[in-house]
C-alpha cells in the first residue's frame, strides 16, 4: 500500500480551486444530511512525521459546520489517561449519532510507536518482545473499538498520509534549519527519518492487518497538500453519500427533504415478548454459574456474628484497598439484582470499608440524552476509576441485557451482539491490570414482595419505591430469563458472576464483602500476606 | 479561631451512636428535600495536614444517597488542569442544583501553601513576595466563586479541622513508624509539623479573611474522631435546615410533602418587556466604546484587496499561533452579532490561518439540562482552552444579558448581576495570562432583511434560518439596547469590545482578523518582532 510511486505533479491553483470547491460544497451539504439522520463518523488521520496532517486537518475542518463535529489532537496520553484502559481516551471523545470526530493521530500511532520499536536493533530481544506484546493488545482492543462502533452505525473512515522518505528528510531538514521550528523536531522524528525502511516495512503490515470492511484505510499521497487536500475530500464525499445510502437516505433531494424523510420514518420496532438468546454463544471462553432459580433462600447470619465480622472485613479492605492504591491497581464492583433486594445497604458497607477520596459510587440511571446518542458502553468508558482507585457501579453495563431487553428499549439485534460486546469490554479491564468483581444480588419473590410492602407503609421511606418496581415485578419472569441468559453468556473465567443470597441482608453483605476481599487477596498474592 | 482549647474527652462508644445516629438519619432526609427543592450544596474540608479528612469524608458519604452527590479529593492539578486558570478544576466539578459536591481540600489548600512559604525564613525575599501575590490574586477568584455561587442558590459549607501541634506530631510519628504507611509522609507534611506556629498564624488570618457570611467557616476539633463525626454532622444537619428554611421549605414535612409543595409552586415570573439597566454601574474599571446605532454601515473593501491581505493576515496568525503555543498564552475570541450578520463566515476565515490542533470553536446553543442545573457561566468554565490553545467562541457567555434577558429566561436579579460575574470571570481569563478578544459583527437591519430573505429563497442555504430567527428580528430594539448596556457594562480595559461593521463582510473580515493579530502582537510586544 505504501510503494513510492512517482507522486502526481503539484496541482496548480486553479485546477485545486476547480476541483476542491464543489467537493467542499458537497461535504458541507453531507454533513447537514447526516446530521439529521443521525449518522456518526469517525474520521481518523494517521501517517509519517511531518505528512501533514495538521495541515490536512486544518484544511477540512473549516468547511465543516463547527457545531457538528469536533478535532482531538490526540498525541501521547496526557495526566490521568496514563492511569485509564489504552482506549479509554479515544472511546470518551467518541461524539454522539449526527455528529463528526476527527482525530489527528489516534489508537495506530501507539501501535506503530510499539511494532517500531520491536523492529530496532538496539534493542535487547526481552525488550522487543515486549514491544510486540504490547501491541498485539492494543490490536485487540483496536478491533473491539472499531468493531463495536460499526455495529453501532458509525462511519470509520481511516486516511493514512503518505510520504516518500526524502521528501520526509527534507520537510525536516526544513524544520530544523528554522530557529522557530526547530524545537518541533522530536527524537522519535529523527529516529523514523533514519529508520524510514524499517517502519515502512511495520506500517505496511500493520494497514494490511487493520484494513477491515468496516473500518477500512485509505491512503493519500500527501507530498502535495493540495492534490492531498483534494484526495481527503474525494475521500470523505465518498464514504459519506455511501454511508447515507446504506441508511436509506436519498442524498440526490435537499437538506430540507432528508430532514423531513428521516422525521417521517417512524421506527418501526414490532417487537413481542422478549425474544431469545437461546441460540447465543460467546467467543469468549466461558465458566459455569448456575441458575438463579437454583439458588438458596435460607442463608442467614445471626446479629452478633455480622457485626464482628463484618468489623473484621471491612478493616481487612481497608488496609487492601491501601495496598491497591499503593501498586495502582483498579478495581471495579459490578452490582446488579433485583428490586429491593438490598443492593442499596450492601454497597454501603462496602463503602465503609474504604477510603472515600480513592473510591466512587457510579449510581447507574437511565441514559441521558448524550449518552443514547452514543455506544451504549461510552457511559461506562467514560465511569472508570483510575489506577490505584475502585469504582463502585449502583447497576452496571448489564443494563442492556436486562431492563433494555425486557422493556425493548435495545432491539433485539443490538442486545444480542451485547453479551460479546461486554465481554470485550471487561476483557480490556482484565488486560489493563484490574481487578473486576461481579454480584448478582438475588433475593426470593415472596420476601421481595414483603419488603415493597414495608417501604410503601413507611412514609420516611416511601420516596424508595415506585409505581415502575411495581411494573417490573410482573416481569419478574421475564427478568428471570434475561438473569440466566446473562449468568451463562458473560461469566468468564477472569469476571465471573457471583450470586449474593440476598433474603437475609447480613448474611448477603458478609458474603459480598468477602468476595470482593477474597478477589484484591488473590491478586495481591504473597504481597497480600505482607498485609 | 484555631487556639487550643482542652480538648472535649473523647466519646464512648454508644454515646456516640446515641449522638450521630439520628443526626445522620436526619441529614439523610434532608439530602432527599434539597435534591426536590433544588438546592446545591458545596460542602468543603479543609484542615491539617493528618488531621483525618480522609476519614471524615469516607465517614460522612456512606450516609447519603450516592445518586446526588459527589467528591472530589483535590490534591495538587493534575494533568492539564495545571494549564487552566487556577479555580477551573472546582468550578468545572460543581454540581447541579438538589446535588451536593464534597471537595476533600480545595481551593483554600492552594492559597495555604503559598500564605505558608511566604512566612518563612529559608526563602528569600523575592520569593516570598511572588508567594504573596500568587496568594492574594487566589483569594480575589476565591471571592468571585463563592459569591457567585451563593448569589445562584447554593449553601455552602466550608469546614476545617484543627489539631493541636503534639497530636498531629505524633500522628505522623505513627505513620512515619510503620513501614506500610511512612511513604504517604511528603515533605510538605514534614515542613508543617516543623514550623507548626507560623502555619497557625498563617491560617488564622486566611480563615477570618474568608469568613464571608454567604459562606462561613466552622472549625471542628478533629483531635478524637468520633467527636468530628458528631460536630460536622451537627455543622451540615443545622446548615441545611437553615439554607432549606429560606427556601420556604417546610422541613417538619415529609420528603413526599416537600416534593409535593415544591411540584405546586408555580414560579411567577409577572416580567414585562425588558427591563432596565440604565441605574446599573460596575464594581470593575471600564472604557467607553460608543453606541450600536452610532455604528457606520458604509465600509466596504474591494475584492482583490481583501484577497491580499487576507492571505496576509491568516499567514501572520498562523506565525503567531504558532508563537502562542510555544509561550503557553491561551488565546479566547469572542464573537457575539446579530443574526445573519456574517459571524460564521468571519470565523471561518480566522479558523483558516489556524492550526486546528490547538484551536477549537465553541458553538454556544442553548443550555442542556445539566448546564441549566448550575450557574451559567459553567459552561464556558469548562470550555476554556489549555495555555498554548486557542479556543473561539461561536456566541458567548453575553447570552446572559442579551438572549437571556430578551426572553426572560433570566430574572431580573439574574441578568442584573450578570454584567459583573462577567467582568470577574473576564478579570480571572487575565489574570491567567489570556488573550481576550470581543468581537461584536455588526449589520444595519436593512441589510440584514436582505440576507434573510436571500437564505429563505436558496433551498442549499434554507436550513440556516429558522422562525426563532424572524421572530428575534421583530424585537430588534429590544435586542440593540440590551447590546448598548452590554457595550457599557462590559468594556474593561484588558477585554474592551470591538464592533465589526459587518455590512460588508470582507471588510468585516480583515477587521476582525486585524484586531485579533493586533492584540497578539501587543501581548508578545518585542517577541512580535522575532517572527
């Protein structure tokens, strides 16, 4: 994809203008349509040290309509990104459904700064090694990214900006030779002036292996900004009236007609029951949980016995929670269940356990209008805890695959495709070094039944219950269904659910808390004897 | 405030119990009537070194409902935050009405710092003056946050825990001792132990400098934790009864009474027309600018001249972008117009000599839900560039005292004292070290007609104007004298609007951009001539 071919002679200003207006003028136009049918792009700009892509950037944004679209120069992570998943940062600037992202650099430059080491023979081979290890992660974490935003219905369109290695010699030499520019001539430019060969050779492979259907690369020849200018636009005008097409949207008609065409199509969702996973299996390696119908109603922990200890765990979480903030590793509790079935105080002694400045209750309600825009993951990319600090989610992720199936606010291929989609995502957790601790709080119907009553008789406690716990008690069965369906596709063996027997709140807030305690133990190892 | 008293015996076990227990179910159900009365809260530890926040605060937070509230525990800026305006970090983290936001050490821990190292001996005088300053140009944007949010509804708690000097000593003592916990100790701890003394004289002076009645200090002898416990309960318990009280809130109800009461009330807003700012004066220096009908309609300028030295212009920003960057001066450009007065088409052809990595627009829309739920100049708080960056403003924080005030979407009190939150928030952009530019894109309304009408007849461009705009142009009186007081009101020395006869839309242009060039090479004074 990168052979030097001899570069097409320098556009001359008029034939720039002649070509590059109307597919401006078409892009602007483009983007209105899109933004009305709610079609999100991405629109990536990787290449070679000084191709030019700021330029490239700063070229196609002024044709854009500011209030759709935003830049992110996205170089190495800055702050606390250090301390978040690798594609944390990306997954948050993620914009909503209408709108474009553009990045000037983005998840492939760390990639190529890793596969471009691991080609260096200066280094020593453990070295190297881990240089490729370290970039076979961020490539799966790469596909899962682009994968699910495809899914999703975003647009990726990927330019690489090509440059032949003496025109890159020269544009630094250029560079350094200017006291005012000077200082923008970085060590790792130097290096790829040196090495162009070798990186060419990792580039190369690296496009090949990431050139997907859904997600493919263009490449531009970039020692012209103009004749590059006028390719991005090419482009871009192309990926958009397909991308337009392939939603059912008539780019020939005006703006106004897109509009009305997309508010008159009503959705028509036709949905009956709450469909079936039956039929679902996970590329992800999977343990066994059990049903939750098969599970216990009769633990209970006497009064004495919870209070010591629970004394007992919660200062055993102190000092660990210590240790995890000492070694920077995160940790993230995931609680799910059912209505009243005591989540709420669970949490709380939980929380009584750690420090406040280094932990955070995330309470999970319905999405907001910015975040439907988005994957529905983007709210929870954009919830975690740094290294060294724990994240507490009040309901979880699992949303959709719960109340948004039984409710139909997911369709039914957008919560099938969630089970893996989860699973992807808590992999990237498990690969960033955290610690990730499951509980599926369960408590029986009838004593479900009788705590509803109590709350609704206690006029302090009143505000807790609402006519929609009510409404999702008869569906119970429904909720059943989806908890099975959940227990079975997403307990891998480094997230695994747990179920807390929840009819005796002690006896559950012992067992979670010990759970949690027993999983930060068996991470720390041996360091946790130390303790 | 901070001498030392004996200090109370430490409480038993169940006198605490029977002291806090009903006081923290209390505060539990006034958090529930400040979420429904929409009351914010800021409630602020500040302390010791060891004196136990972290405790206090995991303490206190286990006892309120997570979904409306949050914590910050602000140490040093991380990250980026180093490379925004001092208070940007807290203004950016101040919750919504009915939402409380707890800062473990804020924004007094700064000044403290600096007050501290000026008091001592080691540095020498220069450097301690710098202390000095730094700490009273802290304090003024101090003032300017907490009157701001006081003034928009919200209590404010501001607690410090006091230890005497041998109980800290020996608390660092303890943790220097063990070997889990002695690398928590930093030098700064070390050095305040030490100069214990000069510290206190230090404090007490801030803490009865920003005693201010809107938002109070309490000191609380943190010598014995449980008697803290008891003490910042009682502090927010009485705190929010009163602040609930003077909201009309009948706190002696219950939490469905309150939400009913609050549901009922009717908020009679009984405004007509737009009110008058004719008596209003600044508290902040200001210039004169002149009047928006005084205003010339006839400037125009040739094509093949704008062409020149438009080119001219954008290839001199693009050098002194490039210059800013290198500096760390942030630069902000404001742009407020009548509608179709051309602002877009001006910002266009600034945006185009930029370097769209550091430069961003900021279209300004109308507000979300969660930027209705704080103080209006949030939004533009959290939008600010990075020293170095470039951020232009598509519609401003002006909205306030033009749209706003038009409309009656802001109450007379709020668009009165809107002009000078302005002026402070302006004060603090420069005090930061921005560049500020206020550019208002002027057009008579004959020519304004014109353009309309051009746009209603173009189907390409018809999606740009909207009914809102031809009903605005029916109150354009309104509008031109709510701009005069704003032109009046606003026009400070460092940050004095600019009108850009707009009539013409090259001259427009080059004007625009020729005071924003201006106005860099002013700030970069001899460096302007390196370039």
């Amino acid at each position: 994809m990168l052979e030097s071919k001899a570069a097409a002679p320098r556009l001359g200003k008029d034939e720039y203008k002649r070509l590059y207006k109307p597919l401006a003028e078409r892009l602007m136009v483009l983007q209105q349509m899109a933004r009305f049918a709610g079609l999100g792009s991405i629109v990536l700009f990787e290449g070679w040290d000084a191709a030019g892509k700021g330029a490239a950037v700063s070229d196609l944004v002024v044709n854009l309509d500011s209030r759709y679209f935003n830049v992110y120069a996205t170089q190495d992570p800055v702050g606390s990104e250090s301390r978040l998943p690798f594609m944390a940062r990306f997954w948050s600037r993620v914009g909503g459904h209408g709108t474009m992202t553009i990045f000037d650099q983005g998840w492939y430059h760390a990639v190529m700064k890793s596969l471009a080491m691991s080609s260096s023979n200066d280094e020593d081979a453990a070295a190297r090694e881990s240089f490729v290890d370290q970039a076979i992660s961020y490539s799966t974490s790469i596909r899962s990214f682009e994968t699910q935003l495809a899914a999703d219905g975003y647009l990726i369109v990927k330019i690489f900006l090509n440059i032949p290695a003496d025109v890159q010699r020269e544009r630094f030499m250029e560079l350094l030779l200017d006291p005012n520019t000077s200082w923008r001539v970085t060590d790792g430019d130097v290096d790829q002036v040196q090495r162009y060969g070798a990186y060419a050779k990792v580039l190369e492979r690296l496009l090949s292996v990431t050139d997907r259907p859904a997600a493919p690369w263009t490449v531009v020849e970039a020692t012209h900004r103009r004749n590059a200018n006028v390719a991005i636009m090419q482009t871009l005008v192309a990926a958009f009236e397909w991308a337009l097409a392939a939603r059912g949207v008539d780019t020939t008609g005006t703006i106004d007609e897109v509009a009305a065409a997309v508010a008159a199509h009503v959705r028509d969702d036709g949905q009956e029951g709450i469909g079936s996973a039956a039929d679902l299996s996970s590329m992800h390696e999977l343990v066994e949980v059990g049903r939750i119908e098969d599970a216990r109603h009769d633990l209970v922990v006497g009064k004495r016995e919870y209070a010591r200890r629970l004394a007992g765990l919660q200062e055993a979480l102190h000092r660990q929670q210590a240790e995890l903030y000492r070694r920077r590793i995160p940790l993230v509790v995931a609680y799910e269940g059912w209505d009243a079935a005591g989540k709420g105080g669970n949490i709380k002694r939980l929380a009584q356990g750690l420090d406040a400045r280094i932990y955070m209750v995330n309470p999970i309600a319905s999405p907001t209008p910015e975040e439907l825009a988005r994957p529905f993951l983007w709210r929870f990319w954009t919830r975690l805890p740094r290294t060294g600090h724990t994240a507490i989610f009040d309901r979880t992720w699992y949303g959709r695959v719960l109340v948004e199936r039984v409710e139909g606010y997911a369709r039914p291929e957008e919560w099938r495709r969630a089970y893996d989609e989860i699973n992807e995502f808590e992999a990237e957790l498990e690969r960033w070094g955290a610690i990730l601790v499951k509980l599926w709080i369960n408590v029986g119907s009838e004593e479900q039944l009788r705590r509803f009553n109590e709350r609704q008789d206690n006029p302090e406690k009143r505000w807790k219950i609402t006519p929609d716990d009510w409404r999702n008690r008869e569906r119970n069965d429904d909720y059943a269904t989806c908890v099975d369906d959940m227990l079975r596709l997403t307990s891998t063996p480094y997230a695994p659910w747990n179920v807390i027997e929840s009819d005796d709140k002690r006896y559950a807030r012992l067992k979670a808390l010990g759970i949690v305690s027993a999983a930060i133990d068996e991470r720390l190892g041996d360091a946790g004897l130390e303790l």
